[in-house]
C-alpha cells in the first residue's frame, strides 16, 4: 500500500495552476495604411508550489489556439504563495480554436537539487 500511495504522490504535480488566461491584444493605432496591426499575445498564470522545498524553476506546457508551446518561469517559489506572472509574446500565433486554453505543469527544479517531470501522457 505505501509504495502505491508513494507512485501517486511522485506522479502528481508539485505545482498547483490556478489561473491560466490567453489573451489576443491588437495594436489599433496602427491603421491598414501602415500595413497589418500589430498582435500582442499574453498569458497571465497563477500557480502555487505544495512542496516543502523551494521551486526555482517551472516548465508550463501552455496550449492556445491549437498551438503547443513551454514557457519557463525562474525564480524562488516557496510552499503555498501564490505567484502569479504575465508573459508577453511568448506564445505562437494559435488563431481562433475552440479548443480552450490549458496550461499544465511539465517540470519542476528544487533547491535542493531534486527535479519533478511529468509523467508522460498526463500534460
């Protein structure tokens, strides 16, 4: 029993999204006689790190529009603060989809040296 409960534990994320909006922002002052607008692509991501030990770097799997992209965040990410950050231009150009944005969890360094990758398949 405690090596089942120790596989489910080291197969789920240490690292909890909250919050993961894309958002498409055209330049309106640029009019069609200066050629096409100019398209500004920002992600704002909230996550909390459940771990004892602090998180220096995330690895986000970020999908929009279609489109699949890693958006590294580096830091110090201690137990149970919320940190929220925006990224500016780091995405592709997904275009329109249906498919709704998602940001999930792919890697995470500690402090301590330890390093959590997902599992295949779960991102």
């Amino acid at each position: 029993m405690q090596l089942i409960l120790s596989l489910m534990v080291a197969m789920s994320s240490p690292i909890a999204v909250s919050t993961c909006d894309v958002t498409d922002l055209y330049n309106t002052a640029s009019l069609v006689e200066f050629g096409s607008p100019i398209n500004y692509r920002s992600l704002r991501l909230t996550f909390r790190n459940a771990d004892d030990a602090v998180a220096t770097e995330v690895a986000f799997d970020v999908r929009h529009g279609g489109e699949r992209t890693t958006v590294i965040d580096r830091g110090r990410f201690s137990k149970g603060v919320a940190i929220e950050h925006l990224f500016v231009n780091e995405l592709p150009d997904g275009g329109y989809s249906r498919i709704p944005d998602s940001c999930s969890v792919a890697a995470v360094t500690f402090a301590d040296g330890r390093r959590w990758t997902a599992p295949r398949g779960i991102n």
